[in-house]
C-alpha cells in the first residue's frame, strides 16, 4: 500500500526527487530579483551587476553557479503567474531577520541605477507584505540602504 502512495506521487511530480530546501530558497530569491530588475520594463547595467553580486555574496557562487541559478531564476519568473509561489517558500523556510535582509538586498537592487520607478517601489512592498516584512521596516530598511548609498558617493 505505501510503494502505491509513493508511486503515485512520483507520478504526480514526474518522478523528480523534490528540491534541496536550501535550492529552494536560491531560487526564489533570484526568481524574485530577476523579476524585480525587469519590472520598469528596462533592466540596466547597474541593477544587473547588482543583483549578480549580491547573489553571488549571499550565496557564496561561483561565476558558473550564478549563470545555473540565473538561467533557472529566468525560467522560473517566466512561468510563474504570481509572486506567492516564491515568497511562500521564503517565508516557509526563512526565519523574520533573513527575510528583512531580502527586502534590504531588493531595495539595493531598486536604487542601484538612482532612480525608483513606481513599479519598483510596488514591487518591493508588495514582496516585503508576502514575506511578512512590515510597513515600518520596509521603510527602514529603505531609509538604511540609502543612507549607505549615500555614504558610498561621497566616499566615491
């Protein structure tokens, strides 16, 4: 009875083992970065080279790694029809402290090129509400990356 009830789930996801949770959490979050950088419908160097480091930091990639997490990242954001199926997963397996450093690397990923478009700035508290980040952090953590930002051009 149990090999039937294992075997017919097997069917259910094509017989592919289920993801590593850690995979998970990588991809949802360069699904939803892709997803971010794209939203203004012009995706520029410096939010490109910013999402690229920051996954790299966070992650610890290598330069292949990131192009495997990026492709896949890509094809994720194209076939999802919302931003839930990435958040639930981060949500799920991310404690509150690691879901507000996601919110402070997509705000670092909106101000990279100088300026925030509407969408971004919807994008990112829409996401922050998925993953249970709250208006008042939000808020802070904005306040907190343009205040680095900041910091970095004068000392730049």
């Amino acid at each position: 009875m149990f090999d039937a009830l294992k075997a017919y789930f097997a069917d259910l996801t094509g017989g592919a083992p289920a993801p590593a949770p850690e995979d998970e959490v990588r991809l949802a979050t360069a699904a939803l970065m892709v997803h971010l950088i794209g939203i203004d419908g012009t995706v520029s160097g410096p939010e490109q080279a910013i999402c690229r480091r920051l996954l790299m930091r966070h992650f610890d990639l290598d330069e292949a790694g990131l192009a495997a997490l990026l492709a896949a990242a890509q094809s994720a954001d194209r076939e999802a029809v919302d931003l839930y199926r990435f958040t639930a997963v981060l949500k799920r397996r991310l404690p509150s402290e690691d879901r507000q450093a996601l919110v402070e690397m997509f705000w670092e990923m909106v101000l990279a090129d100088g300026a925030v478009h509407e969408f971004e700035d919807n994008t990112v508290w829409r996401l922050a509400e998925l993953l249970d980040v709250g208006t008042r952090d939000r808020v802070l953590i904005r306040k907190k990356v343009e205040a680095r930002l900041d910091k970095s051009e004068d000392d730049g």
